[in-house]
C-alpha cells in the first residue's frame, strides 16, 4: 500500500532528531561527531538516526579515511526541502503553523 510507504519516509521528518540533523545537514555535509556536538546529543544517539535516515536514501554516506561522511540526498531530499521552505515563505507567517 503507497500509504505505508509515504509514512515510513516522512515519520523521518516527523522525528525532532532525525529533522533536527536534517536542518543541520542543510548547512553541509559533515560526520557523526560533529552533528552530534552541533546538536549537544550522544553520538550514539546521533549514529542511531544517521543510519535509519541512510537506510531510507535521505541521507547519502562517503566513506573518508576512518569517518563516515553524511549529506542530505541532493536528487530528491534537497528539492523537496527547497519546496518545503517556498511554502513556509508563501503559507505559514504567523504563529498558526508553529506548535
């Protein structure tokens, strides 16, 4: 059923960790420890979402020397992100769209 798959893939956006990594990887691709010191979050913790969002193609993995390198997918994450915020920009001034 398309349903369950359009939920499996934006309960990734849903979740306040895995989109708070996706808003810090907007600024650029960087590795786990990074993410997790930007975000004042165990490493562990931040690991755990780095991979759920890559098993899902979210996130695209490079491998550079010993660390894992994590980017948002620029074939289809990035535009979507980009539509997402014409919308807020056009849609969502005022305090009606933030809970």
């Amino acid at each position: 059923m398309k349903s369950n798959s359009y939920y499996g893939f934006f309960r990734n956006f849903a979740n306040k960790t895995k989109m708070a990594i996706i808003t810090v990887l907007m600024d650029g691709p960087m590795n786990a420890t990074d993410i997790a010191e930007i975000l004042g979050e165990e490493q562990s913790k931040i690991s755990h979402n780095l991979n759920k969002l890559a098993h899902c193609h979210v996130l695209e993995v490079r491998q550079e020397g010993k660390n894992r390198i994590y980017s948002l997918n620029k074939e289809t994450v990035m535009p979507m992100l980009k539509i997402v915020e014409k919308h807020i920009e056009s849609h969502c001034k005022g305090a009606r769209c933030i809970e």
